[in-house]
C-alpha cells in the first residue's frame, strides 16, 4: 500500500494545514473564483490570515459538486432538458460525493471546525445481495445470493479444506504441534466447522439453507469483492462518514462562518484579465444579466478547468495548454424515490451497496432514516459512459434503471414515486465530474502561480486525489499557501 501511494495510485489524505506566517498588507484583495469546497477552503483560510477576500459563485448556491437534491432542486443540462425535483419534504440523494473516508482527516477536520454534524455511511450490509448474470456466472448466475451467504460459505469451505491439509499433516513442516491446534481451534470458530468432523455445514446466522459449493462461489465472481480488512477507500471501506442531510452542509458551514457577504452567488464570471498592477474580473449576474468589473490584487480560480478552458483569461500559453489537456470524467448519478423502504422491510437491508454486473454501475441504499416509511435509492451510479445514454431524454434514462433494478428488486416498480438524474457532463458551471488520470506533472505545472493568478480546484490537488473531496481541500491548501507566498513577495 505505502508503495501504492508513493506511485500516486492511492487517493491519501491531504496532509497538513498549512500553517502560514507573515500577515498581508492591509486591504490586498483576493477573489477566489467558484464556491466549490476547493474555493471555499481557500477563502476561509485567507480571511483568517487578514486577506480582504470574496468569491464569486456562478450557481444560486455554494457547494459545486457537492449537492444534496431534493424538493424544489432544479437543473436545465446543457441540450435544454429541465428537470425539477419532486421528492417529498426531508427526502434527498448525493448527486456528488456522498462519502467521506475515516482517514480523510482533511475534510473530516473541517466539519469539525465549522459544527457539521456527521453520520455513520454504511458501506457493507450483511443482508445485502450479489446479483451477476451470464453464463461465466457459473451455476449462481441471475440469481440473488446474500453476502452473509458469499461470506461464510467461502470461508468454511476454505477453512475445512484447510483443516484437511493439516489432518493430512500437510503443514507439518511449518507449525509446531501445539501451534497446529492452535490453528485448528481458530479455523473451526471462525469458519462454524463441526468441531469433531471438520466439515462446513450450514449455521442458524448465515441464514436459510444449504450452503453454496465452493466452486460455485469462485466461478461466480463474488469472492473478487471480498478483502480481509476494507480497503481505505472505495465500495467497502469503514467506517466512512456523510453529513447528517446533505453532503451540501460542509459547504453551508463554510458560508455560515465566513459570512453570506463573503460570497457572492448567481455570478457568473465571464472574464479575467491579469496585468503587472492587478486582475480585474467581470462577472454577470444570472438573475439580471448585469455585468459588474471587480478589481483585485490576485485571483485564484477554483472553478472547473472544463470551464476554465472557455474562459476569456490571460494564463501564460502553456499553462492554458494544460488547462486544455485535461479531461473530466462522465459521472451520472440518479436518485430514485421511493413510497416505501421495502428494502428495508422485505430484505433487511440496512445502508450498503448491491455488488452486480448490471450496467448501472453502483445500486445503493440510503445510509439514514432507517425505519420511516420513505427513502431514496441509488438508482446508478457511475463514472464512464454507460452506452448512451446521457442523450436519452430524462424519463428514459429512469426507465433504463428501473429495467435493470427490477431484476434484483421486483418491487421497485410499483414503489417508485419520482427520480432525478444527474449527468454531470450536461451540467452548466461543472460539464463534466472530477479531472481524470493521476498524471503528477500535469498537476504541478497546473499548479503554479501565473504572475497574479494560480488554479485551485480538486484537479490540481497536490495530494489525495480529484475524485475525492480531500483532493478539493488540499488543492484549496496549496493555492492559498502560493498564493499568500505571491503576496508576501508584492
Ligand atoms: C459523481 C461524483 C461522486 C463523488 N464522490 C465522492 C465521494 O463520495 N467522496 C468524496 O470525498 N469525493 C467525491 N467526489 C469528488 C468531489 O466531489 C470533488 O473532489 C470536489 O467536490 C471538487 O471540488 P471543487 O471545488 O474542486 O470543484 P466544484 O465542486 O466543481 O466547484 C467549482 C465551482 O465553480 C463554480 N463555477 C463554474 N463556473 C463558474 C463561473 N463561470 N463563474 C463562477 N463560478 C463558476 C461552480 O458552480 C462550482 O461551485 C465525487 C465526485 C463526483 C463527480
């Protein structure tokens, strides 16, 4: 894993905060250019230093990525289509990030700090099912296995083959005879083993039935799910954590603490000019479609580089090269509400994830709320393209879920109330999810301070990486220490 993570092929934490010296000649005026949590990390820590610094977000609400929908959420994707949520009071779905790890001390210190109150993400559930289809699925294709079932079958079957080898004096040569019993004793508990016979049998927890054949498990796939302890991050890690009603409440709790004033919304920022004096920005108010000039020391543009990349700004050639040469991934998330948590009651299933090959991507249960009468799924979830369809029409593209989900849970039919589906590609002010590849070059020359102006945004981050919002927090760290570093030197 340490080797992992020195190649940059492990999302880690951001590190330390900054810890920065020297105070700012009065009045230097800093604009940070979108109120994403990169923009906002950043600006908060300026003003903390003395910086007289404000941020312009193009959206009528803070956050960027980081959106809860829910009642009244509302979006028109780039092709015209308008959708406007309908779920129920108190209902919502992550639309972006929607789990933090344990180790993202980084993000998790900020909610700390700004009073974010946290739950617990569920991201395994021993009732949860595995559903793989298609002939190299072997005999347990389409159908719907536990994985309490997946867990303790394969572990018996491996222990009593394992207890074989030794009544066999196969590892005689390895272990002392106590250490042997020793062992023993271990693999008969751990895997419910007759204590006598050695054998696997079916037990009262792992549920109804006999148990799976060993080949049959491998055949089908499921133990490529299964790790001895979680990974530090991805679908099976813990103990991960998610703000109680919205991943949106970090990027509230910033804008609470530093002041509404600090932050201006619905204004879009068209143009940014830099000479050796200063920078002037022109943003357009969205509600209104006035212009307005605002002139600062420095800027530090925190917006998506899809965006950027349009933008009338005067980076240095290479730098807006860079910019140009990264691409974004299609992410799509869509939230499906439900009448009832028959998942709950029906299945006893509490939080988690189905672990499938269906084309949906992840299929997820709401981490909150258990037991009330209403939730949302996640009706998909993921981070390629899935055929296409970001260009079917909205309605389609739930009826796509619903087709495959039904196949797994029945009831989704008659339970669906209303969904939202987001294509992050289609979005205005994001056009696409997080900046893909881990190429730690193009992010260092990302990264540098172009006379006046630096980039901050999850794309350029120094550490952890852009698809995690940890990524965001150390990308907002590194801008403000250069650019702070820019504005010491004058
Ligand atoms: C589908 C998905 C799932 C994810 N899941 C997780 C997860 O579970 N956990 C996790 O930690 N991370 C996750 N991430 C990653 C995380 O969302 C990002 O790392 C982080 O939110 C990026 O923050 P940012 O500030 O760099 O960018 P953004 O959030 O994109 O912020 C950019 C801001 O700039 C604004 N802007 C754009 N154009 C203009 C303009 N012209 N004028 C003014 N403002 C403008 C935008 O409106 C926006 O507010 C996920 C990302 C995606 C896409």
């Amino acid at each position: 894993m340490s080797a992992m993570s020195s190649w940059d092929l492990m999302a880690g934490a951001a590190g330390q905060r900054p810890q920065l010296s020297g105070r700012p000649a009065s009045n230097t005026r800093i604009l940070v250019l979108g109120a994403g949590l990169s923009g906002l990390v950043a600006a908060y820590e300026l003003g903390k230093l003395g910086y007289d610094c404000r941020v312009l977000e193009a959206r009528d609400r803070v956050g960027g990525l980081e959106w809860a929908v829910q009642r009244g959420s509302t979006h028109t994707e780039v092709g015209g289509e308008r959708q406007v949520c309908g779920f129920d009071e108190g209902q919502y779905v992550n639309v972006g990030p929607w789990r933090i790890p344990y180790s993202h001390e980084g993000v998790l210190g900020y909610c700390r700090e700004l009073g974010v109150p946290l739950q617990v993400f569920i991201n395994e559930a021993e009732n949860s099912y595995f559903y793989f289809q298609g002939a190299a699925a072997g005999p347990l294709a389409n159908r719907r296995v536990r994985m309490r079932e997946v867990r303790a079958d394969l572990t018996g079957h491996i222990n009593e083959l394992l207890l074989k080898a030794m009544d066999q004096h196969a590892l005689d040569q390895l272990l002392t005879a106590e250490d042997q019993e020793r062992l023993k004793t271990f693999l008969v508990r751990e895997g419910y083993l007759d204590s006598s016979t050695h054998a696997y049998k079916a037990f009262e927890n792992r549920g109804e039935g006999d148990p799976y054949d060993l080949v049959a498990l491998l055949q089908g796939g499921f133990g490529n799910r299964l790790r001895s302890v979680p990974a530090v991050e991805g679908t099976a890690a813990a103990p991960m954590f998610q703000p109680i009603g919205g991943m949106d409440q970090i990027s509230k709790g910033f804008q609470r603490t530093m002041g509404a004033e600090r932050i201006t919304l619905n204004a879009e920022v068209q143009s940014v000019h830099q000479d050796d004096r200063g920078v002037k920005v022109v943003y357009r108010d969205t509600r209104t479609g006035k212009t307005t000039e605002v002139p600062a020391d420095y800027v530090i543009v925190s917006m998506p580089l899809t965006i950027v990349s349009g933008l009338d700004i005067n980076l240095s050639d290479d730098l807006m090269q860079a910019v140009k040469d990264v691409t974004y991934s299609n992410s799509a998330k869509i939230g499906l509400a439900m009448k009832r948590r028959f998942w709950e009651e029906d299945d006893h299933i509490f939080g988690g994830h189905l672990y499938s090959d269906l084309p949906i991507g992840e299929f997820s249960y709401p981490s909150c709320d258990y037991f009330t009468r209403k939730g949302v799924l996640l009706g998909l979830y993921s981070n390629g393209p899935i055929g296409n369809l970001i260009d079917q029409p909205i309605a389609e593209r739930i009826e796509y879920v619903l087709t495959y989900a039904s196949k797994v849970h029945p009831q989704i039919r008659t339970e669906f109330e209303s969904g939202y589906a987001v294509f992050w590609k289609k979005v205005p002010y994001s056009l696409g999810g997080y900046a893909s590849g881990r190429n730690v070059a193009r992010r260092q020359r990302l990264s540098q301070v172009d006379n006046r102006i630096v980039i901050g945004s999850a794309a350029t981050t120094p550490r952890s990486a852009p698809d995690w919002q940890e990524g965001a927090v150390a990308a907002g760290w590194q801008a403000l220490e250069s650019i702070h570093a820019r504005a010491m030197r004058g």
